[in-house]
C-alpha cells in the first residue's frame, strides 16, 4: 500500500507525532476541564453552604413564605452567581416552595435522586457526625451545563432545604477555548513531525538511492563503480561493504576473464595448428580410401576405421574453430536477398536428401540472411532428423509478424504476396518435423548443449557433438532462435522450429557497432589465414542419443572416391 520508502517514513513519523499530541493534549484537556469544574463547584457550593448557615438556619420556626423568599434572594446575590431555591412548612402547616428567581429556577429542575438525597436522615454515629449533608449533582437544562446542589438545615424539624442552580457556561467556554487551542497544537505538531520526516527521509534516503544507482551500474557490467563514503554511521559501513564487494567481485571477473580468454586462445591455436596435419592426413586418408578396394582384405577394415576417425576429427577441428569464433564475437554475417525455398531445397539437394524431405515451401518468400549460416542451421536441423527421426522428414517454411508486431500473418506467402524483403511478415518460421519417437522429456533442455548425450553408454557418435550448438549460434547471430518440442502423440516425433527476421541488417550494423565500441572489430587469429575457415559445417545435430554425425551421404562419397580413382588411373598413364 505504500510503495515508497520515504512515503513510510513520513507516514511513521506523522502517525507517532499524532498519537503523542493527541494523547498529550486529551490529558492536558482532562486534567484542566477536571479543575477548572472542580474549582468551580467548591467555590459554589462552599459558599452556598455558607449562605444556608447565615440565612437559612436564622429563619424562625415558623416562618411565612415572604421570609423565605427574601432569605433565597439574599442568598442569590452571592458573587457565585447561582439561583436559590428553598423550601419550608409555613405557619399553617403548608409546604412553601420560594426561589431567588421563579422564571429560572424551580422545583422541577432538581432531579429526584438528588431530592431523595437530600431529604433522606441518616443515623449518627462515630464515621457519620451529622444526619443531613450537601449533595451536588451537574445537569443540561436547555443545551446549556448547571450545578445543582442541596442541603437540609439540622435542627429541630422541621427546618428548610435549600437548592442552587448555577450555570457552568463560562467554564464550558473556556474549556472549549482550551480544546480548540490544543487541536491547533496538535495539528502544527503533526505538520512539524511531517517536515521532520521528510527531512529525515532525504537524509537517510539520499546515501540509499545512491547505493541503488550503484548497484543497477554494476548489474550492467560497469565494475569500476564506486561510492563515495563518509561518516561512520550504519550507511557509511553499508557504502564501504559495497565498496568492498564491488573491488572484490571486479577482481574476480579480471581474473575469470583472463582465464575464459586464454582458455579461448588456447582452443583456438590448438585448432588452428591441428588443421595443417589434419589437412595432410586428410589427403593421406582419401588416397587409402581410394586404394582400399586394392588392399588386403586383412587390413582394409583398419583403413576404413582410420579414414572415418581422420574425417570425425577433421570436423571436430573444424567445430571448434568456428564455436571460438563465436564465443570470441568475430563471427560476421555476410548478408544476401535470398529465395528460403531455394535456398532449403539447394541444402537438400546438395546433401542427396531429395527423397527423404518433403518441403513446404512457397517459391519466394524472400530474406535478407547470411546464405552460408542458413545453410549450416538446415543442414544441421534436416540432418539430425534424419538421422535420429527418420524420414520422411517434412520441412515448412511460412512468414509472420512478430510477437511485438501489429498482428500474424498465418500460412506460407506466396511468390505474388511478396514483392522483395519488405514484403508480407517479418519473421521467417522454418519447422523441421521427422517420423521419429520424439525427445525425451529430460532430454529436451539440452539438446542445444554443446557434447551433450542423451545417453551415457553411448559415449561414440559418429558427430562431433557440436552440430545443433552451432546451429543456434548461427540463429542468434541473426537475431533469431531455435526452439524444440515434440509433437501430440500420433502425430510425428520432434520439431525444431527456426525463428528469424527476414532483414537482419539491423543486427548485423548492431553487432558491428558493439564490435567496434568493445574493440572486437578486427578478425580472430583463426581467421586471418583462410576463406575456407568458415565453410559449411554440414553435420548433423547431436541429440538423441548423442554426437553429431557426417552429413555426406554414401552416394555422395561413392561419386567422389570413383572420380578420385579415375584421376589416379590417368595419372599413373601418364607416368
């Protein structure tokens, strides 16, 4: 409910300011109305006792009305300022009622509790000295507050009782006086303690909101933030131990980053020299597969071992050249207006997959992407389906708006609904769906992991287990993602679904902004020798049950290993 910290803290301070006021002036209310009221009525009602005394207890026995209306307006006239009413039996035995002042004082305005009171005879003993005392008792008559009083004369009955009416508005006066006196103190406390707060809460929240401010720069990377620190309160120990923790935790990321870069470096280099050998025993390995139909039917199973060992490890090389690249940020894109659907059937036919793909693709659906990197993510997503799913693997490509868009466009477009890059959605959505039994459940989080298996006693696959990791680094770098799941039971197995945005220039002047501000504008090492360094990584995913695998397929090799045979026998002709 109350959201700011300086809001509570005035609210605080506000509510304590008023229950000390309040409870503050309601006793200095009380303990004033309750002695000027005191005060008052002693001073009433001693001096009517008095008056009773001196007039009331010297009127003769039998006395007539006329005397006891003279002796009540002798008593009114008192500096109390109260109204007399006294009440006797006359000379003939009748009951007279004489007041001070008939039209403001009666009989009637006594209360009869205070008339039973009054006229009741007590015994006499040691704790009660006298048969009749003075009982007083405070009314409203009219909406204004009076005093009643009375007493009986002692002496031999019967003998006159007399009342007084005094009115209390002069005190209720000052006593309203005094209260509204009190709520004005009250409510200028309130307003002080209020300002107070909200003083105290800009000095307390001053050195909090910097630490906030600091925290949020050092959430977004920038370690060299420091608070400036002074006094020696709780907030300025609080400032020193973020100090502390910021020194430490910028020396703990130098240090971790040092590492990653040389462990970076390390795999790069390691690469990069092994790709000189690898090249040389990769020729050896082609012209032993070439001559393996000649060699000794002994020792032609090892040649072939050594040949598809040679061909894992070269592509395991090469794998891991690209994914420094990426871990180092110098993967570039080179982008092209490209045709998707020629651009997925080119991978298909380029890898002999015609026959076992259905593509879903209307001619173009055209986008502005980098054709190697799309080629690397098909070839990597078709494969592994392939390969773990089985055929027939079923490829669609369709467009959309983005989920920040202003709305979807559903279905495939058409060549006639898309007239270049700007044209129908701009998010391309490639699916990749083949036969198979799925992935598991604890599977799914990791199938993108790089040398993840699925399975631990298949530690060998025939990939290098990198294949889908590359695959959603080349998607990222467009700006894209890939996504996986399996599809409702009786309906296929796995889907992999490729997001990307149809015109990724804006990443890639994004990337190649934050390239040069980061310093990482220039190529990697890895990079500086070859144009071949970035060639397609034609592997397959390495998901179910692990590893990658060699995307070439055997009619492929075949054609190629018959051409190399043919050039060997034209070269020994001519020898």
């Amino acid at each position: 409910m109350l959201p700011s910290l300086r809001l509570r803290l005035v609210v605080v301070f506000a509510l304590v300011a008023l229950t000390a006021a309040v409870s503050a002036s309601g006793i200095a209310y009380w303990l004033n109305r309750d002695a000027v009221l005191t005060r008052a009525q002693n001073a009433a009602l001693n001096d009517f006792r008095k008056a009773m005394e001196d007039n009331a207890g010297n009127l003769p026995r039998k006395v007539s009305c006329q005397e006891l209306r003279e002796a009540a307006a002798k008593m009114a006239r008192s500096s109390q300022n109260y109204q007399v009413l006294l009440i006797d039996r006359t000379e003939d035995g009748k009951t007279c009622s004489a007041a001070s002042n008939v039209d403001d004082f009666a009989l009637a305005d006594v209360p009869e509790r205070l008339r039973s009171a009054v006229a009741k005879k007590r015994p006499v003993d040691k704790q009660n000295k006298h048969p009749y005392h003075l009982y007083w008792q405070r009314i409203t008559l009219d909406g204004d507050p009076y005093l009643v009083g009375g007493a009986k004369v002692i002496g031999e009955e019967p003998t006159p009782t007399g009342y007084l009416l005094k009115s209390l508005a002069p005190e209720r006066d000052d006593l309203n006086s005094l209260a509204w006196s009190l709520g004005i103190a009250t409510a200028l406390a309130l307003i002080g303690a209020m300002l107070l707060a909200q003083g105290a809460a800009t000095t307390v929240l001053r050195p909090v909101r910097r630490l906030g401010e600091a925290a949020r720069r050092l959430g977004e990377g920038k370690l060299e933030t420091r608070l400036r620190v002074s006094g020696t309160d709780e907030l300025a120990e609080l400032s020193r131990t973020f100090n502390d923790a910021a020194a430490s935790l910028e020396q703990r990321v130098a240090e971790l980053s040092a590492r990653e870069a040389s462990s970076r470096r390390f795999v790069a280099d390691m690469s990069h020299e092994l790709r000189t050998p690898m090249t040389a025993i990769s020729a050896v390995t082609e012209v032993l597969e070439e001559e393996q139909d000649n060699l000794d039917p002994m020792i032609a199973p090892a040649v072939q071992l050594v040949v598809s060992e040679t061909r894992r490890l070269n592509d395991l090389v090469e794998n891991l050249m690209e994914v420094t690249r990426f871990d180092a940020g110098t993967a570039k894109l080179v982008l092209d207006d490209v045709d998707v659907a020629d651009q997925v059937t080119a991978c298909i036919d380029a890898r002999a997959w015609l026959d076992a793909v259905e593509l879903d693709a209307d001619r173009g659906i055209m986008a502005r992407l980098d054709p190697r990197r799309l080629d690397v993510i098909l070839a990597n997503l078709i494969g592994n389906a392939l390969k773990h799913g089985g055929s027939p693997v079923r490829v669609s490509v369709r467009t959309r708006e983005r989920e920040d868009g202003a709305g979807v466009a559903g279905g495939a477009t058409g060549a006639a609904g898309v007239a270049g890059v700007a044209g129908g959605g701009d998010e391309l959505v490639i699916e990749v769906a083949d036969q198979g039994p799925g992935i598991p459940e604890d599977v799914l989080p990791h199938v993108f992991d790089r040398f993840y298996k699925a399975s631990a006693s298949r530690p060998r696959s025939e990939g290098s287990g990198l294949g889908l990791s590359i695959a959603l680094e080349n998607a990222h770098i467009h700006g894209g993602e890939i996504t996986a799941h399996n599809a409702p039971e009786g309906e296929g197995g796995a889907v992999f679904t490729l997001r990307l945005p149809r015109d990724a220039r804006r990443v890639a002047e994004e990337r190649e902004n934050g390239d040069r501000e980061d310093g990482q504008g220039q190529p990697d090492a890895d990079d500086s020798d070859d144009s071949d360094g970035d060639r397609d990584r034609e592997e397959g995913g390495d998901v179910r049950p692990g590893g990658g695998q060699d995307t070439e397929p055997d009619e492929r090799r075949d054609e190629r290993k018959n051409n190399g045979r043919d050039k060997r026998r034209d070269k020994g002709g001519e020898r």
